[in-house]
C-alpha cells in the first residue's frame, strides 16, 4: 500500500535536508574558497579547481540513483550521503588548515575530501529529490519546488552568517571547529527531518517486475533512450549553463559598461537573487491556487524565452548608456529564471516515474549531473567567453554584447526543448517501448 501523499508539515521538513545540505556546501565552497585565497594567499586556481572536483564527482548521480532503486528505499541515501558529505566538508576544514603549515600535505588530503562532498551532495540530494516526487501529490509540486530550493538559500544564508560571528579572530583551529559545528547539526537536522517520512518501500510493495533487474549500463541506456529523459536532459544543462554564466560576469559588466561601484554592483546581483525568489514565488502561487495540467509547460518555456528576451536586453543596454533601465533589466531576468527554475524541478518530480519502471533514481541522477556539469561549466565559460570577447573587440560594450547574445541563444535552446519534453507525440524508439503517458493529457 502507497503512503498518503506528504501534507506542507512533510515538504518543510524535507526542505530542511536541503537546508541542512545547503550549510555543508556553502562552507566548503565558499568560506575555505575565501579562506585559501585571502588568508593563505594561495593562486584563485586552487580552490577553483577543489569547487570544480566536487562538480565533476556528481557526474555519478546517475549511478548514485541506480543503487537507490535497487534498494527501494531513499532515506538511508539520504542520510548516508550526508554523513558522506559531513565527512568530506570536516575533512576539507582539516585540509584548509593543513595547508597554512604544510601545502602539499593539505593539498593531498584537500582532493578526497572534496570528491567526499561531490559523493554526498550527489547521493543525498538526487535521493531528496526522488523521495519528494514519489510522495507529493501533483498540484502542490511547484510550491515544493519552491520551498526546497529556499531552503537550500536559507542554509546558504544562515550558514554564513553563523561563519562571520564564529571565525573572528580567525585560526585554522577555529575554521575546523566551526566546521564541525556546522555539520554535527546539518546531520542531527537531516536524521530528524526524515525520521519515518518515507513509508512503505516502494520495492517491497511492488512486483518483482518493478525492480531495475538490468545492469547500470543497461538501466543508463534505457533511460536515454525515452524521449523526455533525454530531452528534459538537454533543457536542464542548456537552461543551467546560462543560469549559472550570468552570474560571474553581470558584476563585473555593471562596473566596466555603467561604471558601477562595488557596492552598487553588488548590490545589483541582489537585485537578480531577488528576482529569482520572485519569479519562483509566483510559479508556486499560481501553480498551486490554479493546477492546470499545461501549466508548467507554460512557465518552463516562458521563463526561458522571457529569459532570452532580458538577455537580449542586457546585450543592447551597453549601446544605450546610463539611462538604460539596469536595474529593472536585471530583475526582470531574475523573474524570468525563477519561474523556470521552478517549473524545472516541479516537471523534474513529474517525469521521474515515468517511463521504464524501476528506473527513477536513474532519470533523477542523470538531470542532476546535467545540472551539475552546466553549473561547472557554465561559470568558467562565461568569463573565459568575456575575457576572449574583450580581447577581440577591444572594448567592453561589444564583447558583453556578444555573451549575453550567446546566452539568449542557450535560452531559446532550452526552451526549444522544453516545448519538445510537452509534446504530445513523445515517438519512441525503436524496440524500446516507451510507457510514459503525455504530461499534456495528465
């Protein structure tokens, strides 16, 4: 027998492994970033390359989900790929700190710890996501893709906060012990919020059939082979790469083409987040007080074409000068991504189960390592692409112009295929049945 679907009370508490998750990732990705960088006056290349590792260690989210579904059962994932992640941030701190005495030492012991927190955010967090799709019911999955993501914020936001009150003075002793007060609590938090929330094992209740009886690679194939997987796979890395290739270069655009200060720079970035939080609050809303069965279809697309359009935007603001409407450009370009993101996560939950039965930790595995490898990716293109644009015109206006074009073009991409994830003629391949019905006709 399935487990009722969860109430607001289950989602919240599942949103807090997300939080919990959130925490451990932004002091190891940030905090020990700032830390090698400033206090240890080590190359930027050296925790860009730690950060970069632990992206490319979730290109085995696909394996990672394809051991949950031969178990069945996604909480000890969940916690396991916590305490995995727990280890590998503690770890990290005693790395960063090694390397203020003995760089090499630190350096050698800076790598396993940082595949540990890919491994952990991988495992826990595909697995957090499988457990939601299974157990939230259909009309309330924008605002759970919603709440989850903001919590993973709020862990980012709470965490640092609790970093600047406990680091000064700072020591590298005092680095490993905030660390580890942070993740004793990010495990106390995941094992609470999961305690007996999953339910019956999926396994256990269903046929033998349901079970992935093909090896990995078989189970890999298969799944590439369904038409939505692989096309919601490319939406996801197209409309994540130009995500994430805005981020570190609308800063520095603000300052060298509108001659923004750092503090009004930065502040324009909060503009973005906070457009983000906007554009994912209205998903939510209107997702949930008005489910239609199209309905994320239209916010999926219309955030990536709105998105486009903002970019579009962006690439002539250069040539209209200082009474361009930055700002307001900016916002509306952080709606745009919100509102995609959200219907993004929320079609992420729908499209899990189906298809090939047994397969869910699969699909979920291969949308997180295309989630991850565009984030990796999408960072060191966009302000390598800036710095070779620069380098080619001479002036800033154009080359920005140029990269924020190629980001229009990603968009409209990702749009592209997300209208084909909706079609209604999903045409199957050859010899490998595909069950999935239209999320169109749901």
């Amino acid at each position: 027998m399935n487990a009722a679907p969860l109430g607001w009370l289950g989602i919240l508490r599942l949103g807090l492994v997300q939080t919990a998750l959130g925490a451990i990732v932004l002091i190891v990705t940030s905090s020990m970033n700032r830390v090698m960088v400033v206090e240890l006056a080590l190359p930027a290349m050296v925790p860009g390359a730690l950060v970069a590792l632990h992206y490319a260690v979730q290109l085995l989210r696909p394996r990672l989900g394809y051991g949950a579904d031969r178990g069945g059962r996604r909480t000890p994932w969940i916690v396991g790929g916590m305490a995995v992640l727990a280890a590998g941030g503690l770890l990290a701190a005693v790395a960063t700190a090694w390397m203020s005495f003995n760089l090499a030492a630190g350096l050698a012991l800076a790598v396993p710890a940082f595949i540990l927190v890919g491994l952990g955010v991988g495992a826990a967090g595909t697995s957090l996501l499988l457990l939601l799709a299974s157990r939230v019911a259909p009309e309330r999955r924008p605002a759970a893709a919603t709440i989850v993501w903001l919590m993973m914020l709020f862990g980012f936001a709470a965490t640092a906060g609790f970093i600047g009150w406990q680091l000064a003075p700072f020591s590298p002793q005092r680095l490993i012990a905030v660390t580890a007060m942070v993740v004793l609590a990010a495990l106390a938090m995941t094992a609470l919020a999961v305690w007996r929330i999953e339910g019956p094992s999926p396994a256990a209740a269903a046929a033998p059939a349901q079970a992935p009886a093909a090896s990995f690679g078989a189970a890999l194939a298969q799944v590439w082979a369904e038409p939505r997987a692989r096309r919601f796979t490319l939406f996801v890395f197209a409309a994540m790469f130009a995500y994430s290739a805005q981020e570190l270069i609308l800063e520095p655009f603000a300052g060298m083409v509108f001659a923004r200060s750092p503090a009004e720079s930065a502040r324009l970035a909060g503009l973005l987040h906070g457009g983000v939080f906007t554009g994912m609050l209205l998903a939510a809303i209107v997702g949930s007080l008005r489910p239609r069965p199209d309905a994320m279809r239209h916010w999926a697309v219309g955030g990536c074409l709105a998105a486009a359009v903002a970019m579009l935007a962006l690439a002539s603001s250069g040539l209209a000068g200082p009474a361009w409407p930055l700002n307001l450009n900016v916002v509306l370009l952080g709606i745009a991504n919100g509102s995609f993101v959200t219907a993004a996560i929320s079609t992420m939950m729908a499209l899990a189960n189906e298809g090939r039965p047994g397969h869910a930790g699969v699909r979920m595995g291969l949308w997180g390592a295309a989630q991850a490898i565009a984030f990796a990716l999408g960072g060191l293109a966009g302000s390598t692409a800036s710095d070779l644009a620069r380098a080619l015109f001479g002036t800033p206006v154009p080359a920005y112009a140029a990269v924020f074009l190629g980001e229009a073009a990603l968009f409209l991409v990702a749009a592209w295929q997300a209208e084909k994830v909706f079609s209604r003629d999903p045409r199957p391949t050859p010899g490998l049945p595909f069950e999935a019905a239209s999320l169109v006709r749901r």
